[in-house]
C-alpha cells in the first residue's frame, strides 16, 4: 500500500460518498481523486495525485450517534498513487486551512515483541501466576466465562487451529497491510483479509491466558468466553530479532472493526509513543467509550516512566507486570497511567504450531486483567441477567486490587495487583443489592 495522509476535517464533506480505504485496494478505478477545491489545489500544486476515502465506515448503513459524536465520518484517508516523499511544507499548508482540524502522516508503529521460551525450561507449568489471582477459587464459586461476552484481541493474530482455541474463536481480521514492507517485513505484511492468523506467537500466547480450553496448560481466565482475533501487528527484523509493526491507522480501523463486531472488551498487549500530532488512538478509543467497551493495555516494558498508547489515554485501563515474588517487575513502565499489575514473568500458554512457552512482559499481564474484566461482565448476566458498564468493571477492579503499600494509588503498581476472587464477591454483594 502507498503512503498515506490522515485528514480530519471540521465538518464532513456533504453530497458525496466516499469509498472505505480497503475496498480501493484491488479496484482502483472506483476511487475518487478530489476531497476539496482547497484541498485538492494544495496537492495540484505539489503534483501529488491522490486517492480519497473514508478513514472508517459507518457501523450500519449511515453514521450513528456515537460515530458522529467521536468525529469518525469527518476523517479521510489521502492514499499517494505514486511513491513520493511526503513534504513538511504540504502538511503545513493543509495544517492552515480552515476547514481542517487535524493532519497526520501514516506512519509505522513498532512493538517489542518478548523473547518465548520452550516448555523445556520447566517441567511445571505454571500455575503459580494463576494461583496469584485466586483464578481456581474464582473459576470453582463464581464462573468460568459466558459465551455472550467477547474479548477481541488486537495482536500479531491467533493460531487459528490450536486445540485450546477450538471451542472459543469468532471469524477474526487482518488489518496488516504495510507502506513498502520491502526486505525489512516478513511472513504476511499485505494480506488485508480476513486471516488472522498468527506468525510471531505474541498474540496465540496473549490468547492462551484469557481464554485457553486447559487441555496442555492451566485453564485461562475465561474458556467460555468468545475470542475475537484481531491481527493489526506484522513481524518487522530489528538485526537478529522480531519486532510487531503495523500502521497505526490500521490499528485504529482494528479497534473500530472490533467494537462494530459485538466486542465487550479488547486486549491490546502493545504501545506506542506520542510522536506528534493528536494523541495515538484517541478518536477510537472515544468511540469505545461511547459503545461501553472496555480497553485493557499493557504499560509497557522500559522500566521507566514513560507513556505507552492506548494504555496512557484516560479511559484504558493500563496494566502492569509484577515477578514470581509478588515484587513489581523492573522491566514494567510505570506513572500516573497505570492503573493494575498483574503476573508477568514466565507466564505459561499457547504458542504456535499447537505448541505451548513461557513469556514475560507486561503484554502478558494485560490479559489477565482483561480476562478478569469478561469475568465480571459473564457473572453479571448470568447472576442478574445485568450488563455491567465500564466505569463499574474499573470499580470493582480497584476497589479490591491488593495494594503494594498504604497509598491509594502507586506509582509503578496503580490500584494493586489484581484479586479476582475479591472483584467477584464484591460484585456478587452489589448484586445481591447490599452495596447501593
């Protein structure tokens, strides 16, 4: 795929539709080539000839209250039909146009992936960052998942025949489809489909924790729970290793895609760093918010104190690591943004080729939450047929997260390391009326 420039503009173009970005991809004819006389003198001017389309597609047949509130029908994607350098000066002069709110240039965001070790390295299989969480007491007296709950997993894909996976996933998406992949990209980095199937194991391994059916592995957090594979992340070399990359828009058309498909709640097990412009994933996740979609992200693994997005937006809940003593991981990001640590190192689940490793990052911390939020929501409908909201799921998670020292909120821990047996009595006791 050509470069390409993200335009938001102040009010929609009117009287005209335009096609969605992907349906362009292999028919090029049905594209249109002008947005705006403003517009379209700026990009004559520099002799960039260009495709308009739409930069997400409505729901349903028209725009809902939800995408026109968020903005979402105001954005244009402007695809170069020839491979050109982008100027700063044709951005500055979008940028002082009247009628335009907001431009950006697509670009690539890179993800670490975690280094996977085989199930050599023990003959255990860890039941221990389980154990941390009460998942089998949690599992035993409350609930083991509702097929009517659907976490997506927006990641490097799913191993789409793993026998745990059998049982739990939905028909997913590839939104991988990368600026000039060349020799830097490998495996599927042009495959806008819909398979999302997983070449890197990141995702498979994230899957495993939320929602593996426990035949070679602990159980995951919510087996009956629906999985949605979502893969917005291609393999990208970084000298000897593997890196997740993908198109930050592309991702942002993942969210939305996940959300439009009946998403309770997604796991985003990556981050990336503001780099200028409006902040990455805001408008999506605004429009998630708008849904009652709960976003679970992993803080990220700098040990610093640094902002990692989506998990820094306000609304994400953002997901530490701690070790096998309970002690914060040093490789966990921390501040303000994060709001829970989960176990994260040496985490045992699935991986490619039906296969099973250990991980350890942030990335799989993020999932135990994010199954915790499917707990909450299952246990609700199935105890009082009730449809739990975002802003509850967040109150009960903090209100019985186990804390690190006297402070409400820490620094590197947030609310405390996650108790789900505590969330779901908690839960039970406002169900049953007792909490007001």
């Amino acid at each position: 795929m050509k470069q390409h420039i993200k335009l938001k503009l102040k009010q929609a173009i009117s009287g005209v539709r335009f096609p969605h970005w992907p349906n362009i991809l292999n028919q090029k004819a049905t594209a249109k080539t002008n947005l705006h006389p403003e517009i379209d003198l700026i990009f004559a001017k520099y002799q960039i000839p260009i495709w308009v389309t739409q930069e997400y597609s409505p729901s349903g047949d028209n725009w809902d209250a939800a995408e026109l509130a968020t903005g979402l029908n105001r954005i244009y994607r402007l695809i170069l039909q020839r491979n050109q350098e982008i100027i700063p000066e044709l951005i500055q002069e979008l940028s002082s146009q009247s009628l335009v709110e907001e431009v950006q240039v697509g670009t690539i965001a890179q993800a670490d992936l975690p280094e996977f070790l085989p199930t050599q390295m023990s003959v255990v299989t860890d039941r221990r960052s389980r154990d941390t969480i009460h998942l089998d007491d949690a599992q035993e007296l409350f609930t083991q998942g509702n097929p009517e709950i659907t976490v997506a997993i927006l990641d490097t894909g799913v191993d789409l025949y793993h026998p745990e996976f059998k049982h739990t996933l939905l028909p997913g998406y590839d939104f991988v489809n990368i600026i000039d992949g060349g020799s830097k990209f490998v495996g599927d980095y042009l495959g806008y489909d819909d398979d999302p199937e997983d070449e890197v194991g990141h995702g498979t391994h994230v899957a495993g924790i939320i929602a593996a059916k426990g035949e070679g592995m602990p159980m995951g957090v919510v087996p009956k729970c629906r999985i949605l594979p979502v893969r917005v992340l291609g393999a990208m070399k970084r000298g000897n290793k593997r890196v997740g990359a993908g198109l930050v828009d592309n991702i942002n058309s993942g969210i939305k895609w996940a959300i439009d498909q009946g998403a309770n709640i997604i796991n985003m097990s990556l981050g990336i760093q503001h780099t200028g412009g409006g902040l990455p994933h805001q408008e999506v996740v605004d429009y998630a918010q708008r849904r009652g979609v709960t976003i679970v992200a992993a803080s990220g693994n700098d040990g610093q104190e640094q902002l990692y997005y989506p998990g820094a937006l306000p609304y994400v809940i953002a997901v530490g690591a701690v070790d096998e003593l309970g002690n914060m991981a040093n490789f966990s990001t921390y501040g303000k943004q994060v709001d829970l640590v989960a176990p994260g190192t040496n985490i045992y689940s699935t991986y490619l080729n039906h296969d099973y490793a250990f991980s350890t990052g942030t990335s799989h911390a993020s999932p135990f939450v994010a199954g915790a939020v499917a707990m909450l929501k299952s246990y609700a409908l199935e105890k009082g047929g009730k449809h739990l909201s975002d802003s509850q799921v967040k109150y009960l998670l903090k209100h019985t997260a186990d804390r690190i020292d006297s402070r409400f909120k820490h620094r590197k821990a947030g609310f405390g390391k996650l108790n789900l047996i505590d969330a779901l009595r908690l839960l039970e006791y406002k169900l049953l009326g007792k909490g007001g």
